[in-house]
C-alpha cells in the first residue's frame, strides 16, 4: 500500500477501524516478521549501513543517508548509496547518472543522492551493492531496505520521525507498520529520533528498554536567513507536507497558501500551470522541497517551467552528538571485518569421490 493511499486513522489512536482490520494486519505480520528473521543475507566484502524506517512512507531516511555519505567522505572513505528507486522505471541494476536520468527514470530520492555519492537503484540489494564495490566504493550505504533480508547487513539505523513515531502502533494495513515493532527491534542496531515530540518519547522508552542505544538529531532549513518574511505558496507531494510547512514557519517564512499532494506526486501539466498561475495572480513566490523539485525538473515543458518559478528549499540532518556518526562508522567497519573474517575461516565443504 502506497503513503498516498494511507488512511487518516493510521496516524491516530486506534479506533474501530483500526480494530477491524487488525486480524489482516495480524497475519501481515507474522509473514513480514518470519520473512525478516528467517533468510540469511548474503555477504558483500565492505560495510553495509541501512537506514530504514519501522512505518511505510517518509521517516527521515534520505537525509539521514546524506549525512552519513558526507561523514563517509571525512574519514576518506568512499560512500556508494543503495536505493530501490521507488517510483522509477528503471527495472536493471542501474548507476545514477543525473545529466542523463530523471526522477521517472530512477525515482526522485536516488537524483538528491546522487549529488553526494555513487548511487545505484536495484531491487535485487545484492546485485546493486556489487556494482557500488565495482565502481570502487568501500563502504554501502542503503537507503530503505531494513525489513529486506536479503544483503547482510553491519548497521542497521531506524530513523524515527517524533511527531509521528509509529502511528497507530498496528501492522498494515490495519496501521502504518511494516512489521511488528517487537520485531523489528530485535533487528535494529539503534534508533535516530529526528525531531520532538510525544510519539518519540514513547519509541525511546521501548527501545531503551530492549538495551538498544538511541541517538537525536533535528532537520536544519540551509540558508533560513534568506528566507525569512517571504510570503510564499508552498506545496510539497511528500510523506508529511505539514512537516514541510512547519519548517518554513519556522524559520520566518510567511505560509500564505499551501497545495498538498501524495508522497512521490507525479505532477501533471494542469497542476503545474495552475501553481504558476496562482503564484502571479498573488505576487506569492513558489516554494517546495527538494524532492518535489527535482521530480519536475525534465519531466515536462509544463514541469520543467514549475520548476524554474519555484525555489527549492534544502535541508540537512544535524546530529545532536557529533560523535554519533563517528560510533556508527566504527561499529559497522567492526562487524564487516568480523563478518569477513568469519567468511575466510568457515570450513569448505569436500564432496565425497566417486570409487573407481
């Protein structure tokens, strides 16, 4: 089920709803949480570090991805990102090339990647994380790919929006979840809680009791000063557009309209004419997210002008403790040499000959 389609009731406490599909949800569970548990994922000879979600939909995890492909590049290592290119229509293990693919092409998320490392989307993880070590990266970063068994994985980061934690705490599609958290705390690392709020405290408190380490950051708006005092139209097809408005609040823009859309919006040639249209009969500026503008960009004349008349407004993950990215790091190199060693030293198996 996409975010776009997701119900208003996943996000509240549960209710009758919530209670009525929970038998469905029971059973996608269990299947998701075996599935997870039961297959053993394959060995790639550098560190692997995924950043996923415990709920469908956006969590933090692109940021989140970036900021740890700019600390990879600090401790002179070389950083490849691993994506499944949600929304592409890329089928192949393919490397992102931005001059020459656009977010149809290979998704949106994988083109703002791309900008800070070698990116590859693949479905097949292994296949994709090959061909990162085949253009010479020595560490893999995955964006996404937590409940995927099928690369082995040295560090697995849960990013946690606060505001929303994990909704109404049900398994799809009765809730947001997309596997039971009980589970899926026993295959986390640590958890990344970015932002504040109530729904954070309460994953904090059920992570610190599995002994899990928490760590905290906040998104920071690049350049807020320029902003401040314009009076914009703001629209944003994402996870959480409020999250986006609220950003802009924050940081002193005057939120005159706003236009929401679902999470990886396709923007279509009325849509677009008409947020230009609007945007010059108001004298408001267009502003949007990164996602969203390099959706636009090559998709389209009409989309391609939206993206001209619009400013994109960038983010970045500030890490409450400096050094957490450096325990990361630290951690998964540790458990990739311990993997690897564990490889060499497991006894090859002899076939019995034949007697002549």
């Amino acid at each position: 089920m996409a975010l776009d389609e997701a119900p208003p009731f996943w996000w509240e406490k549960p209710n009758w709803q919530a209670w009525l599909i929970s038998p469905l949800g029971y059973l996608w569970g269990r299947a998701a949480a075996h599935r997870m548990a039961s297959t053993a994922g394959e060995s790639v000879s550098v560190p692997v570090i995924c950043v996923g979600n415990f709920i469908v939909g956006g969590g933090g995890k692109t940021p989140t991805a970036i900021a740890l492909a700019k600390h990879a590049r600090k401790l002179k290592l070389i950083p490849g990102i691993l994506s499944r290119g949600y929304g592409g229509a890329v089928t192949e293990t393919t490397l992102v090339k931005p001059g020459e693919h656009n977010a149809h092409d290979v998704g949106d998320e994988p083109l703002l990647h791309a900008a800070h490392a070698k990116t590859v989307v693949s479905s097949d993880r292994v296949n994709g994380a090959r061909l990162l070590i085949a253009q010479g990266c020595d560490v893999i970063i995955m964006d996404d790919g937590f409940q995927n068994p099928s690369l082995a994985k040295d560090f697995s980061l849960v990013a946690v929006d606060a505001k929303r934690g994990v909704g109404n705490g049900f398994t799809m599609p009765a809730g947001p979840m997309r596997v039971p958290l009980r589970e899926q705390i026993l295959h986390a690392d640590s958890a990344l809680v970015i932002g504040s709020g109530e729904a954070g405290d309460t994953i904090i408190r059920k992570l610190a009791r599995s002994g899990k380490p928490v760590f905290h950051a906040r998104m920071n708006v690049i350049g807020k000063t320029r902003w401040a005092k314009q009076e914009v139209i703001a629209f944003a097809g994402i996870a959480d557009p409020e999250k986006f408005y609220t950003s802009l609040s924050e940081v002193g823009v005057k939120v005159i309209e706003r236009q929401s859309f679902g999470d990886h919006h396709v923007y279509n040639e009325e849509e677009c004419k008409e947020l230009i249209a609007t945007a010059k009969k108001k004298k408001l500026s267009l502003v949007t997210t990164e996602k969203d503008h390099i959706r636009l960009i090559g998709s389209g004349p009409a989309q391609t002008r939206l993206a001209k008349a619009a400013q994109a407004i960038a983010v970045e993950l500030v890490f409450e403790d400096p050094a957490t990215l450096d325990r990361i790091f630290e951690v998964a190199i540790r458990n990739c040499e311990r993997r690897n060693l564990e490889k060499k030293s497991k006894p090859i198996a002899i076939q019995p000959q034949d007697p002549q």
